[in-house]
C-alpha cells in the first residue's frame, strides 16, 4: 500500500506541476497577443496600401498575397495560443485534405540558412486525412522549424521529411543530422517550456502535439538508426 500512495503522490505532483506550467504559459501567451496583435494589423495596412499601388504588378501581387497569407496565419497562432491556454480551443476543422499539399506548403515556409539543405520525399498518391489544414501545416513547420535549426549546428547540415501510408495510417518523419537530443531532455521535450533550442520558448512542441491529438493522432521521438540527429514521428489515420 505505501507503495501505490507513493504512485498516486508522484502522479499528483506531475498534474501540479503540468497545472503550474500552463499558468505561465497563460502568462506568456497574454503577453505574446499584446505585443504581437498591434504590429500585425499595421502590417496588414501597410499590405493593404501596397495591393493597392503595386497590386496590378503580377510578381508583387503574387508576393503581396504571400504575406498576407502569413500574416492570418500569425494571427491565428495567436489566437489558438490563447485559446488553448484558456481551455476554449475550437475542435480541428473537418474537412477532408490530401496531406500531400499540406506538408509541401509548411516545408516552403520554413526559412532557412543556405547551407541547409530540406530533402522533402512525397508518395505519387494522395494522403487523405480529416481535419484542420491550417492547424497541421502549423505542426509541420515547428517540426522543420527545430530540425533545420539544430541541422546549421551539426556536420551534415540536411534534413529530411518524408511523408509515407502504412496501412490506415498517414506518417510524416522529420529528421535532422544534428547534434541530437540531450537524453536530459527526451521525457520533457513536449512539456511547456521545456527546450534545448537557443532562443527557444519551448512552446511549439506541447503546442504541437495538442493538435496532433486533437487529430486522432500522435507526435512522439522517433527511432533514428541513421546516425546523430533527431527524429520526429507525426501520425494520422487516414480517410479511407
């Protein structure tokens, strides 16, 4: 009996400290919407001046529209950040979206340095899953976010995302070759606030990973027999 206490007290205080951490990350999230939500709507103005003078241009129009794209997209991060935080997140869209698509757009919105490269690998057929394209571009572009990051710091400064069906199960792996992951880390990686990246929050993978499992799916650590790095597994059923 002294023992199963001592697994409810150990399970207690990780839900003490998971409460205590969403607090701050409440804190931060707060912060983040009101330092944020001004610059954005200026910028949406200035977009908006610069459509109407150079909007007849094709190649600036084409750019133009590519911000304000990204703009909505920052915005909306915002707003699901609060909403998480607070307990009131919106359920995943259901609508029907070849994954395909969703993961070739989130890798050509990572910036990256020159010297990295993104080997990006995609079946022929679609991907089908049901949910938010916005919400799980977003997963994507942490993921390759992290991995070309830690990628710049290693030798073999590549990475590589793949997007492949098993069966009744869409999986995207994202790996880097990198100098890994500190095994301090490994079983906090998708807590808040919890990171080995410089500059870091260490939001995006808890973040990350609630959506994920707002989508029936999973985000763990992947297995990388190909040598240093870090890999991350991404999984959704998919609609047959």
């Amino acid at each position: 009996m002294v023992y199963d206490r001592g697994v409810h007290e150990d399970d207690d205080l990780r839900a003490s400290l998971r409460a205590d951490a969403m607090v701050h990350v409440g804190q931060v999230a707060a912060g983040v919407a009101h330092e944020l939500r001004n610059p954005l709507s200026v910028m949406e103005t200035s977009v908006f001046l610069l459509s109407e003078r150079f909007g007849q241009d094709p190649d600036a129009a084409r750019h133009l529209r590519r911000i304000t794209e990204q703009l909505r997209v920052a915005g909306a991060i915002v707003n699901d950040l609060l909403d998480t935080v607070r307990g009131t997140a919106t359920p995943a869209a259901t609508e029907d979206l070849d994954l395909r698509r969703a993961v070739r757009e989130a890798v050509s919105w990572v910036a990256r340095p020159p010297h990295v490269s993104v080997a990006l690998g995609l079946p022929a057929e679609a991907v089908t899953v049901r949910g938010d394209a916005r919400k799980l571009r977003q997963v994507v572009v942490n993921l390759v976010t992290n991995a070309v990051h830690f990628a710049a710091r290693g030798d073999d400064p590549r990475v590589d995302v793949t997007l492949s069906r098993e069966g009744s199960v869409a999986r995207v792996v994202v790996r880097d070759r990198g100098p890994g992951i500190p095994p301090s880390m490994r079983a906090r990686l998708f807590e808040p606030f919890a990171t080995a990246r410089e500059g870091g929050l260490g939001l995006g993978l808890a973040l990350s990973r609630q959506i994920v499992e707002d989508h029936r799916g999973t985000l763990a650590v992947g297995e990388d027999d190909a040598g240093p790095g870090a890999c991350f597994v991404l999984s959704l059923p998919v609609e047959a």
